[in-house]
C-alpha cells in the first residue's frame, strides 16, 4: 500500500490505533500469537470515543459563533418542514387519486349528484312495485337501469339531466310565434338526443297511464272533434282558457306525479329533469354564449312530454270539475287548456255559478284562469269548440271556408308565392299550412276535406310560374290518396275567427 492508501485507510477507521488493529487481525499476527480480545474491543471503543470526541469539538467550534448557529438551526428546520411538505404532499395526491378512483366507479354505476337544488332525493332508490304493477310501468332498481332500458350510457343520461344555473350548452333550441291574440309565445324545441329520451318517457311511461275520460287533447283516439261533441245542440257553451298552462306546472309537481306512480325518487328526480326546463337567457362574455338559468324548472312548451304530463297533472281537476258541472246539470270536456261546459234547458241560466265554481276549482288546483279569453255562447250566436262550430252539428266556420277557397283560387292564378294563410309565420311553408287546414276539414267534414286536398293536390301538380318556381317543395306525395279519411291530422294554421282555435294550444 502506499502512503497516501495508508492514510486514507487510517482516515476511514478513525484513528491509527484501528488501523494497527485492523491490520494484525488481517495478517493474522494476533491470531496466531494469542492476542487477546479485550485490547481489539479497547481499541474500538477507543476509535468511537475519539469519532464522538471530534464531533463534539467540531460542533463546539461552530457554536462558538452565534451567527453560524443560529443559521444552521435555521437550515435544518427549513429542511426539516421541506421533507414534511413533500411527504404531506405525496400523501395527499395518493389520497386524492383514491378519492378519483373512487368517484369514477361510483359514477360508472349511479348519479350521486345533478347540481344543487335537485339532488337531495337521489339517495332514496326505494320504489314501489305494487304501484307501477298496477299502472302497467317498467320498473328500474338504479339510474344505471334507467340508462340501458333507454339504451344510453349513464354518463349521457346524467348530462341531459343535469341541473345547471349556467351553461355553455343548451339542451333546446327556442324561438318565439306570434300570437293571434297579440303578442309572442315562447317555444322551446328539444334538441335530437334530449328529444330522443324524452320520446322514450313518452312512450314507455306516460302514454301508459291513461288521463280522465273528459281529456281531451293529445290523447290516443281521441280529437278536437271528440271534444267539441258533447257540446252540439246546446242552449250555452262556456269557454275557458287556463292561463300559463305549462309554466305553471314546475319541477316539483312533475316530480312528485311520478313518485306517486310507484318511482323511487332517485328515478323521478331523473326524469323529471329531463322533461322540465328552466327559462334562460342568452349572455355573451369573452367571445363565448352561456345560458343563464332564471327562475325554477317548468314544462317547456315543444317538449313531446309535456302534454301528457299535464293531462296526467289535470286528473284531480277534471275529476272536480266534472262533478261540479253534473250538479250543475253541464257537460264538460278539456282540451289541453280549454276548459268546455255547456247545458240546455234551465241548467242554462246557471252560466254564472258555474264560471263562478270553475274558477275556485282551478285556482286550489294550483292553476290560473286567463281573465280575456272566458266566453259564453248562447244558442243564438255562434258556438265554436277548438275551432269547431256546435250549434247544430260539429260544422266548420262558412265564413273561414270562403276565404280558404278565395285563397286555392288566387294561388291557382298567381302562383304559391306571398301567400298566407291564418296567422302568418315566416318559417312556415304555405304548401304545409293549407294542407295542414284542408286535413282539418277533412276531420269534421270529410267530403269538402277531400275535395280541398284534391284541389291542392292540382296546384302542387302545376307548372310553377317564373315568379314563384323558388317556392314549389316536392311535397305532393304528402296529398294521396285523397280518398281515405284521416283521422291525425296535420297541424293547420289559425284562421281568423275570434274565438281560440283548437290548434292555438299547440
């Protein structure tokens, strides 16, 4: 070894004594000479004295400046809370990675939550099966259930569900029609995957619980014709007209139907969510469009749900209003938000009690009736039902029918172009309106309606003008055969009588 391996050896033992030590026990002199044990321990103890020794003296040569102590006190705390920080760290992002972990799968298999105000009953998964026996309903154990009996992913039902005060997406698309009365009505129009889901409620849920006898409107055989009916050949007909029919009825009324029905509330509190909306508006910040939510949850007029839902809402209201008007001696009917009585005879004279009962009715029924539009026909004036005159048999309004004829004529000599019918729209397409009004002749009367849809069949038919070959749809398979009656007629405008028409709900 060399001199400089020497010291260093001499260095790494601490002291030479060890090394001395060290190197007997390696060159086996105090093995084979006898060397005792105790001057090897000595010495080590020895070596470990000195090591302690010279620390301490190292350490008493620092502190002897109180500068440098204090700095290196405050070094080794700093390192100290800096190990502490990173282990704090490194087990709060386990944490929280468990936490991820376990809200994914907890959200692979439920809906904990959709926003606030809505989510505090998603916890009660407890239904009632006898109920929705006896209503003929499907049953679903969990939202994941719902989900695949409505073949969607749990994640995109919770999306169309969801409960949000502000948004960058909007679930409806929302326009505004002019009212023949005056003014606008709002119109919101599900979007094609909210509309999807909401057709599938419709069908599989509402459509099998049947309303009263005395609805109406959007019920499976059932027509503004049906309701006009019972009131032919009467002394009186009453009119009256619920005001805000589908704002009026909000989030937890819907709700509280369909836990009624037998579903838990963590089911009713989804599908409630998904055929009520909000009213929003529109704000523009920083380039981008967000929905604003302003005020609760109602039905919104354009959701195929929301008819059947209120005819279902209405069932104690007609149930009161009915036996009301028997003990009147009236007949009554509804159609969406037209309430219809009539008489004859001495019951007649009773117009006023019974306006007077309709109104308490409907106001303890949480309903509203419209002050403008409650009207009282007498035999001798005009009686219209959903825009069908009654006096003697379900009729159309002559008046109405000249003018739609005047309206073929002209568009057989000038072509389709500026025309209008009813309450114009300036989306709609005038072939669809007249077709809609001639399939709403042919319902009441079906001879004129097939000679009406004959008629429109020609002039859809004909050579179209230079001045209206942009407006000519090929739409004329729509009109045969014209032969067989129809019996679900497509929307018609409104016509200009003064009265609401049966389509104005719509």
């Amino acid at each position: 070894m060399t001199r400089q391996e020497i010291y260093n050896r001499i260095q790494e033992l601490g002291s030479k004594q060890s090394y001395i030590a060290a190197e007997m026990t390696r060159l086996g002199f105090w093995n084979q000479g006898g060397e005792p044990t105790i001057p090897a321990e000595l010495t080590q103890q020895a070596t470990a004295l000195q090591t302690e020794l010279n620390q301490l003296m190292e350490r008493q040569r620092r502190y002897q400046s109180r500068q440098a102590m204090l700095q290196e006190m405050r070094q080794a705390r700093m390192a100290a809370a800096k190990q502490r920080r990173l282990e704090t760290k490194v087990r709060r992002e386990a944490a929280r990675l468990a936490r991820a972990e376990t809200w994914k799968n907890k959200l692979a298999t439920t809906v904990p939550y959709l926003g606030d105000e809505v989510s505090a009953g998603l916890k009660n998964t407890t239904s009632d099966p006898a109920r929705l026996a006896y209503f003929g309903l499907p049953h679903f154990d969990s939202p994941l259930a719902l989900a695949q009996a409505m073949s969607l992913p749990l994640s995109e039902l919770r999306f169309l569900a969801y409960n949000r005060a502000v948004s960058t997406v909007s679930h409806y698309k929302r326009f505004y029609l002019a009212k023949k009365s005056g003014g606008k009505r709002l119109i919101s129009a599900p979007m094609p995957r909210l509309k999807k889901a909401q057709l599938w409620v419709l069908e599989h849920i509402l459509h099998k619980v049947q309303p009263t006898e005395f609805a109406h409107g959007f019920v499976t055989d059932r027509s503004i014709l049906t309701n006009a009916t019972p009131h032919v050949g009467q002394d009186v007909v009453i009119n009256v007209d619920l005001k805000n029919f589908f704002p009026t009825i909000g989030y937890p009324r819907v709700k509280g139907l369909l836990t009624k029905l037998g579903y838990s509330e963590a089911i009713a509190t989804i599908l409630a969510l998904l055929c009520t909306e909000p009213d929003t508006e529109a704000v523009q910040m920083d380039g981008k469009t967000y929905h604003v939510g302003n005020g609760e949850r109602t039905l919104p007029q354009g959701a195929p749900t929301s008819p059947a839902i209120t005819n279902l809402l209405a069932y104690r209201l007609d149930r009161r209003l009915q036996g009301m008007a028997a003990r009147f001696g009236y007949a009554y009917t509804r159609y969406a938000d037209d309430l219809t009585f009539s008489a004859t005879g001495a019951a007649a004279g009773k117009a006023n009690q019974v306006l007077w009962a309709v109104e308490q009715i409907v106001q303890s029924e949480g309903f509203t009736v419209h002050p403008d539009k409650v009207t009282v026909m007498r035999k001798g004036d005009q009686q219209r039902v959903t825009g069908i005159v009654v006096n003697q048999k379900p009729s159309i309004d002559r008046a109405t029918l000249r003018q739609f004829r005047a309206l073929l004529h002209q568009i057989g000599q000038s072509g389709w172009e500026s025309k209008t019918w009813g309450n114009p729209n300036p989306t709609a397409d005038i072939q669809n309106v007249v077709i809609g009004y001639a399939n709403f002749v042919m319902m009441v009367k079906p001879d004129l309606g097939r000679q009406l849809r004959a008629t429109i069949a020609g002039l859809i038919s004909k050579p179209p003008t230079s001045s209206s070959a942009s407006s000519m749809p090929t739409i004329a398979d729509d009109l045969s055969p014209v032969s067989a009656p129809i019996t679900t007629p497509l929307v018609p405008p409104t016509a200009p009588p003064a009265s609401k028409d049966w389509w104005d709900v719509l």
